[in-house]
C-alpha cells in the first residue's frame, strides 16, 4: 500500500490518487484505532484531516512510513517530535486556508456587530423586530488580535478596510515587525492590555501547551465590558465553561465560536441555546478554493515523497530520515 487515508476525502480527490498510487480510503478509521494500527503496518504515507490522533504509538505501528499528510493547518493531532524522531517527514499546507479562515472571521465579526443570525431568525419566524436587531458599527472600534501569524495577519488587514483600530498579542513577533506598520497595527507586551481596550477579540493562536485555556475566567474578566469574542481556531485555546459565565453574566455581549473542546460536542454546552453566540461546525477552511489547495499541495508532496524527491511544504524536515 502506497497511501492509508483514514478521514472523509472528496471521491474525486481519491480517484485522482488512485490513478498513480495503490490507495486505501477509509473514512472511519480514525475511530478504530487497532484496525489502523493494522494497516498503518504496509502504509507509506498516511493522509490524515483533524480527527486522526496521529499519536508516538500510531507512528510505533507504521514501519514503513515515510510522510503524514495533513489536510488542515492546525498539527495539535500530530505528534510532530515523535514523527521527526522516527524519521518521518511530516507535510502540511501552511498557506493553504488562511484567506478563507480570516474571511470567515470577518464575516462572524459583522454578524456579531449587527445580530444577522438573531435577525434572520426572528424574520424568518414572522417577526419584524427592528428594535431587538439594533447592532454595533465597526468604524471605531477596537479589535484585539490573538496569534499574529498568516491568519492573524490577513484578518488585520481586512478589519483596517472597516475602519477598526487593532490591538496585537503575539509573544513571537517582533515590536518593530514591518507587518505590524503595514497594518497600523499596535503591538501590547501582554495579552490582558489587549483585551482591556477591545470591542472584539479574535484569536488565531494554535493550540499548544501555552495557549490552553489561554481564554479563561481571568482573562474574559479582563475583556472590556460589553466586548465580544471570536474563536475561529482552536477550542482547547479557551475556557467554554468560563466563557459561557461571562456571557451568562452579562459581562460579554456575544461570541461567535467556529471550534470547541470537543468535535462534534457529545453533550450540550449550554452555547446552543443563547441567541448572542452564533455556533459552526469548525467550517473555517470549508471552501472550494481552500479545499483545492489543501488536497493539492498534500497530494503533490506524498507524491514527491514516495518518488524519492523532496517535499516542499514539510514542518519538519523535507526528506525522510528512514
Ligand atoms: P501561524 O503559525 O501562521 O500563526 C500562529 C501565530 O500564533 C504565530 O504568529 C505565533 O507566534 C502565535 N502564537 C504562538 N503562541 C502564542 C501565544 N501563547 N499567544 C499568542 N500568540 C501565539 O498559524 P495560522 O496559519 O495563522 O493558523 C492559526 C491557527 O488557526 C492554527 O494553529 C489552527 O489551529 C487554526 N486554524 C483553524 C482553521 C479552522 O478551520 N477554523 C483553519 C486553519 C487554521
């Protein structure tokens, strides 16, 4: 076997692979975990989105693997070091969302500022309620940015063209970053001088050690009063039960949530039922063109890759070491 593909794929895009690689295409394998382990045994390349657990035991059971693919940007599910001490490249198509993940930020951004899914609700049930529907200008207004990396950054400069005025926390860039002059934007030593100034607050931090629950009862508190919060990219980088207090308080006015703890949630979260917290099923680089270039640029490195060539869009190193 060439490629093990354990998440739902396009037919089109495994028909396309099919065509040059001995595939196997199961989408459920990332639940069973001894079946994968199984065939992980003949694997050369595993293709993986965000369910597959990608853990040091996984890789344990894959002799010959050479590359996991990740169709998807976040690497919270793959254990990179793990991967790298095996021998294992690991490619990711950094670039490939960013467009679609900061639009969609926008887009929650304006919903929030102006209620539309509370508004279209409301109409589409027969009411004509102008009064509740009374929303927020962006012009003016303030909006913090978590995580000043490719979607941070792209999200800056589409707030700029609303007139927003913007805050950065990011302990990895440099005050004086060019980026942060292009975009005016206002560097803050502290996540919490941030978030005391801001009407909204985006974050595009990954998860990691650091960022868990980085969004927690502290620092909402911290967040001016009447603020909103945007979460398009991981769930584990906040606190829901201390985000849900300080909705429930009053102390924040709305928020709009793209990803949670657990996908799909299992239980309810208590979000479901508040009019101000718009909720998606984690569709931020759900588009045909972020789709294209994921399958694409993965697809085009396993492809170097089992050619003995090099990849191009790897995280760790561009050759396998095995
Ligand atoms: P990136 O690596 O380009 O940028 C991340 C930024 O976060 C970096 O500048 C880094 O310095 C910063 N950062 C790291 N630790 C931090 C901390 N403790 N506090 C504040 N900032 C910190 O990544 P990106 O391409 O901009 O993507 C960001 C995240 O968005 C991804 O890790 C992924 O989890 C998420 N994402 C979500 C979707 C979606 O469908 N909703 C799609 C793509 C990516």
């Amino acid at each position: 076997m060439d490629i093990l593909i354990t998440e739902e794929l396009a037919t089109a895009a495994v028909e396309h692979l099919k065509k040059s690689h001995n595939v196997v295409c199961d989408g459920s394998l990332w639940k069973n975990v001894e079946k994968l382990k199984g065939l992980l045994a003949e694997a050369r390349a595993l293709m993986v989105r965000n369910q597959t657990l990608v853990t040091a035991d996984l890789l344990a059971a894959a002799p010959k693997l050479i590359v996991v693919g990740r169709l998807g940007v976040g690497l919270d599910n793959i254990d990179v070091e793990a991967a790298s001490k095996l021998g294992i490249v690991v490619v990711a198509p950094l670039d490939a969302n960013a467009v679609s993940v900061a639009e969609l930020t926008l887009g929650l951004i304006l919903a929030l500022a102006r209620k539309i899914p509370l508004a279209d609700r409301s109409t589409k049930a027969g009411g004509w309620d102008r009064k509740g529907c009374m929303g927020i200008e962006l012009e003016g207004k303030t909006l913090a940015i978590c995580g000043f990396g490719r979607i941070g950054r792209l999200v800056a400069a589409r707030a700029r063209a609303f007139g927003l005025r913007l805050l950065v926390f990011d302990p990895f860039v440099d005050q004086n970053a060019s980026v942060l002059l292009e975009t005016g934007a206002v560097w803050c030593p502290r996540l919490e001088a941030a978030l005391a100034d801001a009407d909204f607050v985006t974050t595009h931090s990954p998860l990691t050690k650091a960022t868990r629950h980085l969004f927690n009862a502290r620092t909402f508190s911290a967040m001016k009063r009447g603020a909103f919060f945007i979460n398009t990219s991981r769930g584990g980088v906040m606190d829901e039960a201390a985000l849900l207090a300080a909705l429930r308080s009053g102390h924040l006015s709305g928020a709009a949530l793209d990803v949670q703890e657990v996908e799909p949630p299992q239980t309810k979260t208590g979000f479901e039922t508040m009019d101000n917290v718009i909720l998606l099923p984690h569709i931020g680089a759900a588009t045909a063109e972020a789709q294209t270039r994921t399958f694409e640029t993965v697809a085009a490195d396993i492809d170097r890759l089992l050619r003995a060539e090099a990849a191009v869009n790897f995280v760790n190193f561009a050759r396998p070491g095995r």
